[in-house]
C-alpha cells in the first residue's frame, strides 16, 4: 500500500490497484479464517476476523478518496483507516505461535 502513496520522485502505482489487491487478499485470507479457529485463541480469532470486516470495509472509501483528490495527507489517512485494522493480527499470531511452542 505504501508504495502506491505518491512520495519520493518516483510515480507510485495507482493506489485503486493497491487496493483492489488488498481486497483480493482479504478475501483470500477470509475464505481460509476458519481453518485457523481454535478454542485456545477465540477472541484473538474473533478480533481479526473484526479486522478484516473493517479493513475491507475502509477499502471502499479510500477508493472514493483516492478518486478526488491527491493530497498525501489525506491519502495517508485512508491508507491507514484500512492497514490499521490489521493490527489485531500481531496480537492473534502472537497466540497462534504459542499454541505450537506448548508441549503436547
């Protein structure tokens, strides 16, 4: 996502593909969420489920915003109303890691 932010003197790609991509991606990884739910990290599963209804939901109004105008400032904080969200997968991986360091 960031390299679609325009900064620096290089031309970034479009951020609509940037975005497109990380819909495709969230889609992808939503289709898969089950598989990871287990009782031992249910509200770690719970939380990024959230996230990725939230991040995906973002998506379409950094489309909006990101059709209007160029402003960095305001491209940053669309960019960041849907990478933000995801946060709350460190929190689930951190949970998911120590499920595999416990002894059987």
């Amino acid at each position: 996502m960031l390299g679609c932010l325009p900064v620096g003197r290089v031309d970034p790609a479009p951020l609509s593909v940037g975005l497109a991509l990380l819909r495709d991606e969230l889609a992808d990884v939503r289709q898969d969420l089950a598989d990871w739910r287990v009782p031992e990290v249910e509200a770690q599963w719970l939380a990024a489920e959230a996230a990725l209804v939230e991040a995906a939901d973002a998506i379409d109004a950094a489309e909006r915003i990101a059709a209007t105008t160029t402003e960095l400032e305001a491209l940053l904080e669309a960019v960041g109303d849907v990478v933000t969200p995801l946060d709350a997968w460190q929190e689930a991986e951190r949970g998911w890691r120590r499920l595999r360091r416990q002894p059987p």
